[in-house]
C-alpha cells in the first residue's frame, strides 16, 4: 500500500466535495469514482469526488467537508487509499508535552524544540503541539498549537491525531494517574502513542544483563544495594557509580572510590559545584550517603566503574541518539563525544564538560584504528535498542545511549533514556545530525500511522 505526497487545498464550494486532479485520481485509480469517504485522524465524511484540470496532485476540500472536520491547514499531505472506497489525507501527528501557561512559551524549555518539529513536521504531514488539558474527549478534538506565517504559536481545534510523540517532560506527570488514564484513552482508541514514559535505570540494566547479545556491554549492575555489596564491589572494581535509578543529568550521581591504603572517596556535585571526600572507613562514607539522602537510597543503583579512553586525562564518553526510521529499523543518527570536566563525577556539559564529534575523540584515542571503533559502537547500539525494544511491551522509536569505551575498544552501555535531551545537536559539526533525527521522527510517523514513505510515488 503506497502513499503519494499531495497538496491539500480549500475551496468555498458548501456542499460536502473533494475535488481532486486528474492525475492523482488516476494514480489513486478513483477516475470511475463519484463518492469517496475522506478520512483525517478519527474523523470521516462522505463525500463527493469531482476532477478538475489541473496538472500535479492537487485536492481542494470544501467548506462544506471544513464545517464538519477540522483540517488543520493547506499545504502538503500524504493520502492514501486503505480501503475500497476510503481516501485517507494525513498523518495526523500529536506533540505532547507541557508547561506554564505562558503563550509565547507554552513548553517551557522545550519550545524551541517543539518549533522545530512543527516546522519540519508541516512540510510533509499535520503537526500540532498539545499539552494534556487540551484535549475534549467528548468532541474527539484538540485544541493545539500550531505555528503561523511569521512563525508565532496560534491555536486551532484540530483532530485527535494518528500518532502520538510523547515529550511529556517530567518523571513525575509521566507516572502519575491521570497520564495512565490518558495514555489509555489513546490505546483505546487505536492511536498509537510513542516513547510511552521515562525508563527505570535499574528495570533497562536488569533486561539487558539477562539478554544473551546485549549482557556483555553492560557493566556490573544492582539495584537498591546493601552496604556489604558496595563494598565488595569496591573491594573487587576500586570505584564505582552511585546513580537514583530514575535520575537525569547527572543529578546526584556519585563516583566512589577505594585505596587500600588511603581509603575512600566519594565526588560529586554539590551546591559548590564539584565535591571531593576522603573517609577513612567504609561506614564513615555510609554514613555521609545516608544523611544526604536517607530513604531515598532505595531507589538507588550500583554500577562497576570502568576505565574509559581519556583526553588531556579527563574521561571521555558518548551519547548516541537512536531513531527508528520510516522502514522500522533502528540507526545512529547523531553522536556526541563528551569530554569530563576536571573533578566531574561526570561528562555532562553543566558540570564542566565539553562536546566533541565522535571522529576528534577517537582518532585522537586510536588514529588509524578509529573509524573501525566507531563503526563497531554504530553496530553495538543498534543491538542494544532492539534488545530493550524486545523487552519492552510498549512503543519505542527514540532511545539515548550513554555508552563507554575503554582502551582495549570494549564499548559499555551505562545509561539508556526514552526521552533524551538535545544538547549534543548545539555542536556546530552536529546540526545536520540533528536535523537528521526531526526527519527521523516524522519518517516513523509515516511508518506507524500507516502511511508507509518507502513506497511513495
């Protein structure tokens, strides 16, 4: 079943008609037709179908068909025929997120982000940004945010979508009730919804070590740890990392680290950036841990510290962007390498870090031998995102790899995230690739709305 890319036009014709370019109702085979059922998101009308002489593919909607369905605007449009009778214009696709109720910044940080995608997303299909409270679920409407000429947010109700992009911003609104019932109402309705909430650290590391392919990339790894079992680790790995299993940049991380005859360390980031502690005893660094966080150590996650690759002796890692594509495969579309700041538990930017492209970190590693590790950390993180895409019962398409390489070329998964930020597409060598992954977002689109790209005419 193809899809063929059209352009979508208004009349002011007040009878229910679509009227339609020769060419494309002979592509479409609808020369011999007279009624079609025209089909956008949820919504369906019957219709009259007429030709008109104009070269190209061209369909004029009426205001007739507009009073009863909300198109979203002209321009460009995929439409296909699902069905003996069934024209279907689209896809249809629904941004969530969320944020204070600030007109010209309805999402917060995430904004220029969600511009971007409606931008890019309008050349080819119906976009529209949404946070939860815009929805009538009486109506099957939305009441969204789409982008005018001069490129400011107007607000149009719009249909519920074919597709759902979930960049819902926080733990906290992803796992409460109301986004559970939401989510639902979505399924129930045979929407597809993607990206369906942040990962648990220790739930992706407890999948991937039970996973015959994908257990040797990640290092040791145990959820809620006893005492006895950080320091055995420490004992048999000297450091190691100290993570809340549902974290993000790097808050509250902490390195750990045992000389024998010196005795431990824990660094991290403080309210005075970041922290070196010597203890002399291993109860000494509990107890530090316990008074910082209490009870909240539950929720934490022990992982066997590696010897990464280094530059000017700061560590370096990487952060792979993976996007499923318009044919359903998994690919790398955008790589950063991360070069730790000096007395940073970690490689994030905020922390003192800085960003290279990963062909400057390597071959400044390895010379000769770095497109080869490259290619090989490509291969290893498409396998990875299989292997969580296998255990996962929900729809995944977008995935951010924090992955490690140490000087023998062994590549380490430490961190996987369903939403990850952008932060690596700021790089001036890295703007293509970010580009590259809106594209991918919207190829997906394509792909699960049905509207399959591969084979458009």
């Amino acid at each position: 079943m193809s899809s063929i890319f059209s352009n979508i036009h208004f009349s002011n014709q007040p009878e229910k008609v679509v009227f339609m370019s020769a060419s494309l109702m002979n592509s479409l085979g609808l020369a011999s037709r007279k009624q079609i059922q025209l089909r956008l998101g949820r919504d369906a009308i019957s219709a009259s179908l007429k030709p008109i002489e104009r070269s190209g593919k061209h369909i004029y909607l009426s205001s007739g068909i507009r009073n009863q369905i909300p198109v979203p605007r002209r321009g460009p449009a995929y439409v296909i025929l699902p069905k003996e009778g069934e024209l279907r214009i689209g896809p249809v696709v629904g941004i969530l997120s969320d944020g204070p109720s600030n007109y010209s910044s309805p999402f917060g940080s995430r904004t220029a982000y969600i511009k971007q995608l409606l931008r890019e997303g309008n050349k080819r299909m119906f976009v529209y940004a949404f946070a939860p409270k815009d929805i009538n679920w009486q109506k099957e409407t939305v009441y969204g945010y789409m982008l005018g000429s001069n490129g400011e947010f107007i607000r149009k109700t719009v249909p519920l979508p074919d597709v759902v992009y979930n960049r819902l911003p926080s733990r906290r609104t992803d796992f409460s009730p109301f986004t559970n019932q939401l989510r639902d109402r979505f399924i129930r309705r045979n929407i597809v919804f993607f990206n369906w909430a942040f990962f648990n650290k220790s739930e992706i590391n407890s999948q991937l070590e039970n996973d015959i392919q994908a257990g040797r990339y990640v290092p040791e790894t145990y959820s809620n740890p006893s005492p006895e079992r950080i320091k055995d680790m420490l004992a048999r790995h000297r450091f190691l990392y100290y993570k809340p299993s549902g974290g993000s940049l790097g808050n509250g991380i902490y390195r750990l680290t045992y000389h024998p005859k010196k005795g431990y360390y824990a660094r991290f980031r403080g309210s005075g950036g970041n922290t070196l502690l010597k203890f002399p005893s291993f109860s000494s660094l509990m107890r530090m841990l316990q008074a910082r966080h209490g009870s909240s150590l539950k929720n934490y996650v022990i992982q066997q510290g590696i010897r990464l690759i280094e530059i000017d002796g700061c560590p370096i890692d990487f952060r792979f962007h993976m996007h499923k594509d318009g044919k359903n495969r998994w690919a790398a579309v955008g790589i950063g390498a991360k070069k730790a700041g000096r007395g940073s538990v970690t490689t994030h930017i905020k922390n003192g870090g800085s960003l290279m492209t990963p062909e400057q970190a390597l071959s400044r590693v390895f010379g000769s031998r770095s497109q080869a590790v490259l290619d090989k950390a490509k291969q290893t993180a498409v396998m990875l995102a299989e292997a969580i895409e296998n255990h996962s019962p929900h729809t995944l398409a977008e995935i951010g790899f924090d992955i490690g390489i140490d000087e023998d070329e062994k590549i380490w998964m430490f961190e996987a995230n369903s939403k990850p930020g952008r932060s690596i597409f700021a790089h001036p060598s890295l703007r293509e690739e970010g580009k590259a992954s809106v594209v991918h977002i919207f190829d997906h689109c394509l792909y699960l709305s049905g509207f399959y790209r591969g084979n458009d005419s």
